[in-house]
C-alpha cells in the first residue's frame, strides 16, 4: 500500500493504476489520521504540510520508502528513517526551472516597479519618474546556496551579462563563464542581488539575521524563493527602514498559516505587503504546471517503481 499525502499530478496516479500498485490518495488528511493508518503503508509521498517524524515512523512497520515532492527535507526526520532503512528521496530537479524562473521574475518585477506601478495605475495615478527602474545587465548577483535551485538561477542570469558570485558551503570547483565562487563575506560585500537558495536546517535557520545585513555593503536587492525561516523578518524589516537594502522579493514567509498570525506577524506583512520595494507571493516558485508533471515523474524514476 502507497499512501499520497499530498495533491499530486493525475500522471502519477495513472502510472501506479496502470503498474498494479495499490494506493490511497488522500491529500488532506491529517497527521492525527496518518498516525493511525502509516502502519499499512510500504511506500509514502508527501510534501511539507505533514511532519514526518520519529513518532510517525515508529509506527511504520511496513515502510520502505518515502518519496517528496519538491526539495527540502526538513519535514521529514531523515535520520531516524535511515535507521529503520527507510529510503527518503526527494525531487528538487523537478521544480528547479520553475523557482529560477520566479526568482528572475521576481527580481525584474521590484528592480523596475513593475507591480507597483501597476498597482498605481489601476488607481487612476500615472507616475513615471517616481517608477524609474534600475537595470540588472551588468550588475552583482550573489547567490547563495547552488544547489539544484542556485545553480538554475545563474543559468536565467547569464543572458544578462552580470557577475554571478555563489557561495556554497558544501561544494567546490562549481565555477566557470558564468559564475566565480565566493565567500559568504564576498557576496555581502559585492554583491547588487542577493539570493538564497537553500534547505533548512539548524545552520541555515535565521541566516540573514542583524549580523547578516551589517555586512551589506552596495544596498542589495534581497531575494527568498526556499524556506522562510532562513529570513529574520523583523532584521529585513528593520534593513528596509534603515535603507541597508533596496527592496526584497520573498516567495516564504516565516510562518504562512495566515489565520494564525499574531499581532506583530500581521503588522510585518502589511508593512512588507505596504512597501513599494518588496513584493510577497504565497510559496508558489516550484509550483508551475510543468514542475508539478515533473517531481512526479523524477520520483517514479529515483523509486524505480
């Protein structure tokens, strides 16, 4: 038995129909429901809206595999699976296309106004030296983090004849035309954007904190298209204000259950959802009609079902 915690494209429950597979689709069941039935499951996909944790594993008598759908395993305790020999596999090259594609889009939209000026016009205002946009040929863009999602990013930015630097703790000897690899301290000094592209964890949790944006030196463009507690909001924030940084583009928030906010939670979005340089969009980077197909597929083939 699979079970499929989360919605998936009909191509993936097509295949496991037409290769015989047993499964339930329930995308909206909960974790208290999951708890009770994970002990029928072989096989489990899932995304980041229930944790996968040791209580749940415990439970999993049967459990060979777990399959998610995106990047980013922070859901899941990893560990304790492999110690059960449980396989967990993700599928980052499925919507890697798509979260540079929002990333670039995002950056262009806040670097010439577009949104906002477009927000103006729809209230009768026609306002064009006050929308002047900055242009991105020729400029700095920091990456940080070239993995699956980094990596995609500068290849969207090599037709724009800017200076990629990318800083990745965990992996050398990447550079080449296009980019130079950095350090952490090169890309907050040089850098004109810069973009995080990476997982969560204890190392990378509250990484663009105080300390983070005292180091910014050309006034940056700040970008998050993966977790949203990589970024300290109330730090952004008070970047914002202090004219540290230019604008922001976040694609995650800190906490994006929107009914649960708290008073100050509320009072940071609308101040960001307010700002004339910073756009917020509801973690939707790797969630295109092509990538959607794609993590599907990707699985299918690294689960070798």
């Amino acid at each position: 038995m699979i079970i499929i915690t989360s919605s998936v494209h009909e191509s993936l429950l097509e295949y496991l129909s037409d290769k015989g597979y047993a499964y339930r689709y329930v995308p909206e069941i909960t974790y208290e429901q999951l708890l009770s039935e994970i002990h029928e499951a072989e096989g489990l996909f899932v995304t980041t809206r229930l944790p996968i944790n040791k209580a749940l594993l415990m439970k999993a008598e049967k459990l060979k595999w777990i399959g998610r759908l995106g990047s980013g395993m922070e859901m899941i305790d990893t560990a304790f699976a492999r110690s059960r020999d449980i396989y967990c596999v993700s599928s980052p090259e499925g919507n890697r296309t798509a979260v540079a594609e929002h990333s670039l889009g995002m950056l262009l939209n806040i670097m010439h106004h577009i949104a906002h000026s477009a927000d103006e016009v729809r209230h009768g205002l026609w306002k064009r030296d006050e929308n002047r946009g900055t242009e991105l040929t020729g400029k700095t863009v920091g990456i940080i983090g070239f993995g699956n999602t980094g990596e995609a990013f500068s290849r969207l930015l090599s037709a724009f004849n800017v200076t990629v630097l990318a800083y990745d703790k965990y992996r050398y000897d990447f550079g080449g035309r296009h980019v130079k690899e950095a350090s952490f301290e090169q890309v907050c000094r040089y850098a004109d954007v810069i973009s995080f592209h990476l997982p969560l964890n204890e190392e990378t949790r509250y990484m663009a904190d105080v300390a983070f944006f005292n180091k910014l030196r050309n006034q940056p463009y700040i970008l998050n298209a993966s977790r949203g507690e990589i970024m300290h909001t109330p730090s952004l924030i008070e970047a914002l204000k202090s004219g540290m940084i230019r604008g922001a583009a976040l694609d995650v928030l800190e906490n994006e259950r929107l009914n649960t906010f708290s008073p100050a939670e509320k009072e940071q979005l609308d101040y960001l959802t307010s700002h004339p340089a910073v756009i917020v969009t509801p973690h939707i980077a790797g969630y295109s009609h092509e990538s959607y197909k794609k993590m599907a597929e990707i699985l299918i083939q690294k689960l070798k079902l």
